[in-house]
C-alpha cells in the first residue's frame, strides 16, 4: 500500500515539476527582450508559419462554406428559412468552425514543422553551441516563432471565414438561386463584432 502511495506521489510531483517547467519557458518566451535582428527573425517566421499557410486555409475555407452552406439549404428549405441561409453560414463559421478549422490547420502544417526544426537543433546539439558563443536560443529561435504565431493565426482565422463566406455564397446564391440580398442582410443583422467575432 505504501508503495502505491509513494508511486502516486512520485507522478504527482513529476507532471507538477512539468506543468511547472512548461510554464516558466512560455512565460520566458513569450517576455524575452528581442535582440538588434529579432524583427528581421520575426518578419522571415511570419513568412513560414503565416504566408506558407494561407493556400491550405483558403482551399479548406472555400470548400467547408460550400458544404455548409449545401447542408444547410437542405434543412432550411424544408422550413421555408432558406433566406436564413447566409445568417446560418456565417455564424457556423465565424463563431465556430473558422477558429477551431484554422488552427487545427495551423497546427498540422505549422507547429509540426516548427517542433521537427526545433527538435532537429536539439538532436544535433545546435541549441548547445549558440549557448556556448553566447546566443539566447530563447530569444532567437523559440521568441520569433511563437510571436510569428501569436500574429498569424488570427489573420488566418479571419481570412478562413471570409473565404467561407464567400464559398457559401457561391453555393447558395449562384447554385441554388437563394435571394442574394437576403443572404448578405441576415447574416449582417445577426453577427455581432465583439459578441461573435472577438468572442
């Protein structure tokens, strides 16, 4: 029984030691002071995790708002809501599925290449030697990348659900004839900024 108990204990303390490591090197990076060329670092990230990104992000918008926007018409038509079409697409998208879509996207095609480069420098000591010369990996490898982050996946997200939009414009208006002023006045008198957007 003891054993047990000194078991749990031990696993507690490790996952809290972790917890705790995993913490202090967010806040580390997300406060390290950047360095003379961290904006020329930041500028070349946001190419890599932002621009690289956006061809995967407005393939999948324009086809997940048509789709949502086919699904929807089926099940609105048969309540005589079809002009509630445009309302439906935008709010599924922007409350919803562009944030969560977007950055699962993100993460599949930007965090796995960032944690490969990263974990590559690790295995090959390069994140030893720029200690050794007096180079902060933290301000220069890990601080550009995750700021580059930070500002990229919102602009991702807003892109995504303009692209979806659109495609659900494409399918309702010009495909299955819905109103195209109804489609644009509903979902303007039913998403908020700060309530739908910004929450």
């Amino acid at each position: 029984m003891k054993r047990h108990i000194a078991a749990l204990g031990r696993a507690t303390l490790d996952t809290l030691s972790s917890i705790g490591r995993a913490g202090l090197f967010l806040v580390q990076s997300v406060f390290c002071l950047p360095s003379r060329e961290g904006f020329h670092l930041w500028l070349r990230q946001m190419h890599f995790v932002g621009v690289m990104s956006v061809a995967i992000v407005l393939v999948s918008g324009l086809f997940i708002g048509m789709v949502l926007a086919l699904q929807g018409f089926t099940i609105l038509v048969g309540f005589g809501a079809d002009e509630a079409l445009g309302q439906m697409v935008a709010l599924s998208l922007v409350r919803e599925l562009a944030p969560v879509v977007a950055a699962l996207l993100f993460a599949g095609r930007a965090g796995s290449a960032l944690t490969a480069e990263i974990g590559l420098m690790k295995a090959t000591e390069q994140l030893t030697s720029m200690e050794m010369i007096g180079v902060d990996p933290l301000r220069r490898i890990v601080a550009p990348r995750l700021w580059a982050g930070f500002v990229s996946l919102p602009v991702l997200t807003v892109i995504f659900g303009v692209v979806g939009i659109w495609g659900g414009y494409l399918v309702g208006v010009d495909w299955l004839g819905v109103y195209e002023g109804s489609y644009w006045s509903n979902m303007q008198d039913s998403v908020d900024f700060v309530d739908d957007v910004l929450n």
